[in-house]
C-alpha cells in the first residue's frame, strides 16, 4: 500500500485522538479552506499528450489532488505535461522519466492516470495495480480482450480502484436515459441502433491517404523503441505516431473501439447487461487497401444478446444511441448527452426545458433502478479513491464494453460470424478467430 495511504490512516487517528497533549497544525486538519493529507490524493500522469495533459487539469481542478510525477516517451510531450502540472501545482515540484516503471515504483505516489495509446494500456494500468497504485485508465480498457481481461482480473486480485475513462458515464443525462429504459419506459426493448459516423476531418483524412509511407528517422525527442512497447519492432513512420496510432490496428481499433467505447458503454448501462454482453456478432467493414492504415470504414454490425436484444451499428448518424422498445424510442447524443424520445412527456422537465439532468434532480420515486448521478468522471474517481467505493465505470464495466468493440473487429478481420459464451468468456468452436484475442506481446512487456 502506498506510503500516503498510511499516513492517512495515522492522521485520522491522531485527530481522533482529541486530548492529546500536543499541537496539531490547522493545515493537519483542513481549517482555513486547506486540505488536510488524510483527504489529499498524490497523482502521477502515465502518458503527456492531448489526452494525458486533459485528464492533468482535470483531475487539478479537485484541491484534494497534487500531481508530483509525469512520464512520456516522447520528450516535447514530457515537458508541456510538466509545464501544465506545474501551472496549477503553482511550483516547480513534478519530476518527469520517460519510464513509467520510475513512477509507479515510487511509494509517495497514489494513484495514476494512464493516457497512453491504447496498446500501452493495459502493460502501464496492470503494473501499477499490482504496485498498490489505483488508476484512471482511459478507454478502450485495452487494445485487445486478453489485455482487458488482465487489467480486470487485476484490479479483482489487489483491490484496488480503477475507472475505466468512459467517461459518458458519468453525464448524467446518460444515466436519465438508462433509468428510463431499465424502468420500463420504452416497454420491452428490441433494438439498439449505435450510430458511429466517421465524418470528421480527421477520419477523412485517414480514410484517404492512399499509400504506405517509407520509413522516416526517429525524431531525437521520441524514443521510438520504448513507443512501441508490447508491439513491433517496426521502422518509425510519423503516420504511425501521434494521435494517428488509433487507426493502426497494432495500437488502436479505429472508430470501434475509439467512440465505440463510449456508445456501446451506454448501451450497455441502458439494457442492464454491465456484467455481460452479446453471444453473437456479425460485422463486416471495409478496409483501405495500400494504406497506412488498416482499420475498417464503412462497418455495419448486429450483436445479439442471449434474451434476443440486438445492437444494430453502423456509420450512420447522427452519433449516439437509439433504444427501440415496444412502446416508443429514445435517442442518446454522444457527446453531449442530449435526449430526445418519441414522447417528450418521459423526459424529465428540465430536459424539455433544455437544460442538462443535474446531480441533485431527483429520480422518479416509483423508479426500482436508480442508478444515481455523479458530480463528474474525474471527481467520481477521486471520491472512490478516498472512500473505497466502486466508481462509475469500474473495470468490469469497461473490460465487457471493450469487449464487444474488439469482438465486433475480430469479426470483421474474419470475414464471418462469430459465437462468444459472455459467461466463460470464450468464443465457440472458433480457433482462427480466438487468435486475435490477444496480440503476441514483445518482451518485457507481458501482462
């Protein structure tokens, strides 16, 4: 257990502790607006880029919070997530590595999150599980079912506290809808339509690069090598890197696993199925031919669940999430949230109002299924941390949810449909598919 999770304990016990004989500083106990350390959460950042230097300043916004580490391989990346940190922090005091084993070895550190591309999720997350660390690990959980069933099993095994960064979850107009359906609103549910277009500039452009790049020199502020982890060796090519990995199947799933995630989370959430997931899958998409990139386009899939509810996907939008039941439709915007129903009259009044559900609006009392509301994904998992409650999207939630997105791909790689047992957690009678369920991983990156 991390050095700081014992000195919570020993500083609740001694404010408990009220005749003893000896001073304890205001700070100590929180007056004067400061955060005693029984209440403050020491942070690391595994991972500098975009997304990394988003989840930095988000969890900062929370005083309980004080970020004293960040690791990237890439050097330029490294720095600007320092230069954040320490724009908030109001010091000097986070030290940076390009190895994040430096970090989650370190006893003083608590908790981290992990940023990374997809296929460093699960090597960074399970390792510092297993070092006593709890974590926020962005979505997809991983790049791969076996790699997000490590990460699943490991958080069960250390008991420690793991948010998956689905963070739609945490909207809780989502979490309305949900209710909504699970209290029988819709009637009896038939369909999902998940609705993924890729339309944006930046799909376009990778759907239309034609040609797969020469090798390039690596830049001297990346270490390439340590970028490809578990995967590779392969020679640098910038169109692999950046932001663009999320189309290379060896480090991302494309827009499956990329919006997926958070589509098919809700889904999920919506049918009461978090602990599950389909039996079937049929899926085909197209893949780019002479292209740097080999995830699909165009996809179209149908996922039945065991009691004949069926998730119907495809390009099409706008992007969110249809239920269908017996007694009308509710339609979930991702992102964002907003809900529109074949009668209005469902919704909650500040919805129609067009005003988002907010933490303290109350729910239905006749509601059996009150999933509650959360004051945010990031507070949520700071919250956790310090009670020791499960969050919002636990690692059950996100292994089942990157499950159907990796399964949906498998699919297509395989040109046919496949069979999965949710309970076992195995396909059926399928060798050439089940070797896609996890990558051979490069030593000494095991999971």
């Amino acid at each position: 257990m991390a050095a700081n999770h014992t000195r919570r304990r020993f500083l609740k016990t001694a404010s408990a502790m009220v005749a003893a004989p000896y001073f304890v500083p205001g700070s100590a106990l929180g007056l004067g607006g400061t955060i005693p350390p029984s209440d403050r959460i020491v942070m690391g950042a595994i991972g500098c880029g975009g997304k990394g230097r988003h989840n930095s300043s988000q969890f900062q916004k929370d005083k309980r919070v004080q970020f004293v580490a960040a690791c990237d391989v890439d050097q330029n990346h490294l720095q600007l997530g320092i230069d954040e940190i320490n724009k908030h922090n109001g010091n000097q005091d986070c030290t940076g590595s390009e190895d994040f084993r430096e970090l989650i070895a370190r006893s003083d550190i608590d908790a981290f999150h992990v940023s990374t591309p997809d296929h460093w999720h699960a090597v960074a997350t399970v390792r510092a599980l297993r070092n006593g660390k709890d974590v926020y690990c962005e979505k997809p959980l991983a790049n791969s079912f076996g790699e997000s069933k490590a990460i699943r099993d490991a958080t069960r095994q250390t008991g420690r506290i793991l948010q998956c960064g689905s963070h739609e979850r945490s909207n809780n107009n989502c979490r309305c809808a949900a209710e909504l359906v699970r209290n029988g609103r819709l009637g009896k549910i038939q369909t999902v339509r998940i609705q993924m277009p890729c339309e944006q500039e930046h799909h376009l452009k990778a759907r239309n690069a034609k040609s797969s790049p020469e090798s390039q020199p690596v830049p001297e502020h990346l270490n390439w090598d340590m970028w490809q982890g578990p995967t590779g060796p392969t020679d640098f090519r910038q169109e692999y890197c950046h932001f663009w990995w999320r189309f290379v199947l060896n480090y991302g799933g494309g827009e499956m696993t990329d919006r997926g995630a958070h589509i098919i989370d809700i889904a999920q959430l919506g049918l009461g199925q978090d602990n599950s997931g389909p039996v079937e899958f049929q899926a085909s998409g197209l893949q780019v031919e002479d292209s740097p990139y080999d995830a699909f386009w165009d996809y179209e899939f149908t996922n039945t669940y065991a009691n004949g509810v069926k998730l119907v996907g495809s390009t099409k939008g706008p992007r969110g999430l249809k239920f269908e039941g017996a007694d009308g439709w509710l339609f979930v915007a991702i992102h964002g949230g907003a809900l529109t129903a074949s009668n209005p009259e469902w919704l909650p009044q500040n919805v129609r109002d067009g005003k988002p559900v907010g933490v303290d609006d109350p729910i239905p009392t006749e509601f059996q299924v009150r999933l509650g509301r959360s004051p945010g994904h990031h507070q949520n998992f700071i919250d956790c941390v310090l009670s020791r409650k499960s969050p919002m999207a636990t690692a059950e939630i996100g292994h089942r949810t990157a499950t159907i997105c990796h399964l949906n791909n498998i699919a297509m790689r395989v040109g046919r449909t496949i069979k999965w047992d949710p309970l076992r957690e195995e396909l059926i009678d399928d060798i050439a598919a089940g070797e896609f369920l996890i990558p051979n991983m490069r030593d000494p990156w095991k999971v």
